[in-house]
C-alpha cells in the first residue's frame, strides 16, 4: 500500500451516521499486510434485504460468484472482506476457501449460508490463508459496533492512499432515512461493471428487487462510467443493503414516486464514491471529466468518452500539462464510433480549441495551459453526428502508476 496518500483526496473521511442494524469491526490477521487491518466483518439484523451488481470479466473471483449465487436469494445476515489477496484465479481451491468462510461465518452468526456474502481483494492467483480469516471470525465479531465506517473502509484497502465514505439522508414517503457506503479502489478501474469493491447500507425498509432496479440503474452514471487503468478486475463488487430498521412504508416498485428522493440521494452517493475511487487513480495528479456529445446514441457517446479517457497518449499529455487536443481528436477517431471530422469541436476548460475540422479560429492557447495546471481538467467533445450524450471519468497517466504497479507483489 502506497503511504503518501492522493493531492486529489478529499479533506477527511466524512461523518457517517449509525444505520439501525448495521454493526461492523476490522481486525489484522496477517493475510499479507502487516501491521494494518485486512478483515472487515458486518453483521446485519434479521429480514435485512440485499442487491449487488458484479464484475462482468470472464475470471471473476470465486468470492463474486459465490455472492452473484447468494444475492438470487435477496437476504442478508453478514459480509466477510479480505484485503490483500483476491482468491481469483485459484480454481477449486478458491472455491473450497469460500465455502468454509461461508460456513464458519454463518455457524457463528446462526444465518443461512445464503445470507453470507464473500469478498477478497488484492493478488490475483495466489492460495488465500482462509485459516487465517476462520481464526479471526470470532475475535472481529467481539468488537462489532455501530459506527466504525472509518475502520471498515481502511480494512478493504490496497493500494488505496485513503478510506472511501460517503453518507445521505433521504425522505421515503415522510420517513427520513439514512445511506452510507464504502469503496475501494486505486488501480485495475474500468467499466462492466466497473473498478472495485463497494457497500452501501441503508435503513430503509425496501425489497431486494426494488434494491435490485436501483442499484443497475444507479451504477451506469457512476462506477459505469469510470475508468482509471481501462483494466477491468476479477473481484469488482458493488452491494446495497437495507435493514428496514427506519420503518417506512415498504414500497414494492422502484419507479413509485414516493422513491424519488431515495433514488436521487442514492444515485448522488454513488456517484460520490466512485469519483472518489478515481480521485485515488494509483499515480494521479489530476481529475479528469470528460464530457461527449452530438454522438449517435448513448452508447455511441459512452465508447466514445471511454476511447479518450483510456488513451495513454491523452492521458499522459494531461499528467505533463499538455493542452494536447490532436491526442483527443486521435481518441475520438478510433471508437469505432460515427463522428463528423468536419463538425467535431472540442473545449477544454471552456475554452474552443478545434473547430469544424481544424483548430479553432484564433485559438489561443494560454488559458488553457493555465487550465491544465490546475487539479481538475475538464474536456468537451461534440462529434457532430446525432444527440447522445454521456460524461466520464478518468485520472491522468504518471510514472507513479507505473512505480506501484511494477513493484505491487514485491
């Protein structure tokens, strides 16, 4: 794990209310990390409702087809988190580790195995020591309280230079609810589903295929739609729990009115998380938005907007202060997506720098090097072709990613 932690991370971990029904601990039991947390543990009270979307990599983890199984069932007792090493890639042997995680876990807090949920993040291909994990189970369930959001984000750190939180309040048909949630996440960030492992809990009382629609929905604008590496990894996990414990009206259909403000609240602390993770890019010096219209459709926009933010040669042009917009114009070319070289305009920070196929009448190229010395770099992009639209997000390319990555099993 890298020390010096991100110019681009927020101030402090921010305030996180407890959630009724939420308890959680972190422990060190030596999976590789010494002297720091690895394990993280929450315990969830009875009838709590469960939802996740996963990684769509062909050489998912055995912790996420274990929980893409258990989530079917839409109930929830316990989450189990590893740092340090990703049971991904390790056949049977994966498998078999799970399972008795599962199976302790549920022992010890008298659940179906089914409403334990499994996560391991870090090395891929490596035995996971689950001995180590099944040891501790009892010692981290001694310590569980209600508020330790601070403990649990550390405790799912990797290469992460700082803990990911975030909180909401929400109305649900006059009851006032809570949302907070936790994220990892610094390398091997890319979309489908996208970058990471993440929690998000929630007092409110809804079904787990209401939880279930919310949850899809709300991951296309956020872990959806960023990218820091383009590497998609074998463990990305995004889960939302809800206790009920805030007694609302249950609502059984996610596009009811009534869930409005939830959804919103919901869609915002998502979103907050996952630019966190790209904010926590291994390496990073800038936080890049990247806005794309005048596409085909949606999905034009979206492989056009990820063709630029996954371009080494932009990416590194940003990490150089480099107001290099031929770079983008080369990203925009090779999508594989409709674009009209002789209507594509492109901005940054505001300021027209192509136009109408050439660089823009009397461009001056001042106050956009002042624009790339700042922090945060925004770039505009109209292809020219129809009305889709889509923004993403992304972090420059330095030689630090290349130091962490170059020296992360050693």
């Amino acid at each position: 794990m890298t020390t010096a932690i991100s110019p681009l991370a927020p101030e402090r971990f921010p305030d996180m209310p407890v959630i009724a029904g939420i308890r959680l601990a972190s422990h060190a039991c030596g999976v590789r990390y010494a002297g720091r947390t690895d394990l993280l543990m929450v315990e969830m009270d009875k009838g709590t409702t469960a939802a996740g979307v996963f990684t769509r990599s062909l050489t998912a983890s055995a912790p996420v087809e274990w929980c893409r199984a258990a989530v079917a069932k839409g109930s929830a007792r316990a989450l189990v988190v590893n740092s340090g090493n990703a049971n991904a890639f390790t056949g049977s042997v994966g498998v078999a580790s799970v399972k008795r995680t599962v199976e302790s876990t549920a022992a010890l807090v008298g659940c179906k195995d089914s409403e334990v949920y499994i996560a391991s993040t870090g090395t891929i291909g490596v035995r996971l020591p689950d001995e180590k994990i099944t040891a501790a189970l009892g010692d981290v369930r001694a310590k569980l309280q209600p508020g330790n959001w601070l403990e649990a984000a550390q405790a799912i750190m990797t290469t992460d230079t700082y803990p990911k939180g975030a909180s909401r309040t929400a109305v649900i048909d006059g009851t006032t609810v809570i949302i907070n949630g936790i994220a990892k996440g610094a390398g091997m960030i890319a979309p489908d589903m996208a970058t990471m492992l993440s929690y998000v809990f929630t007092d409110a009382a809804l079904p787990a295929e209401v939880l279930q629609d919310l949850l899809s929905k709300g991951v296309d604008k956020s872990f959806n739609a960023i990218t820091v590496d383009s590497d998609t990894s074998t463990s990305d996990t995004l889960m939302l729990f809800a206790t009920g414990k805030a007694g609302n009206k249950v609502i059984k259909d996610a596009k009811d009115k009534r869930l409005a403000d939830f959804k919103a609240k919901l869609f915002d602390l998502l979103l907050d998380l996952a630019l966190q993770v790209v904010r926590d890019g291994e390496g990073a010096t800038k936080f890049v938005t990247i806005h794309v219209t005048g596409a085909a459709g949606k999905k034009a926009a979206r492989t056009i907007g990820m063709s630029i933010a996954n371009s080494p040669l932009v990416k590194t042009a940003i990490a150089g202060e480099d107001a290099n917009w031929g770079r983008v114009v080369a990203a925009v070319g090779k999508a594989g997506e409709k674009a009209n070289r002789d209507r594509l305009s492109i901005r940054m920070g505001g300021v027209l720098v192509a136009d109408k196929g050439e660089m823009a009448h009397g461009y001056d190229e001042a106050p956009v090097a002042a624009h790339f010395k700042g922090k945060d770099i925004v770039i505009e992009v109209d292809v020219g072709v129809g009305k889709g639209r889509s923004t993403v997000y992304t972090c420059d390319l330095t030689h630090a990613y290349i130091d962490i990555n170059g020296s992360y099993r050693t």
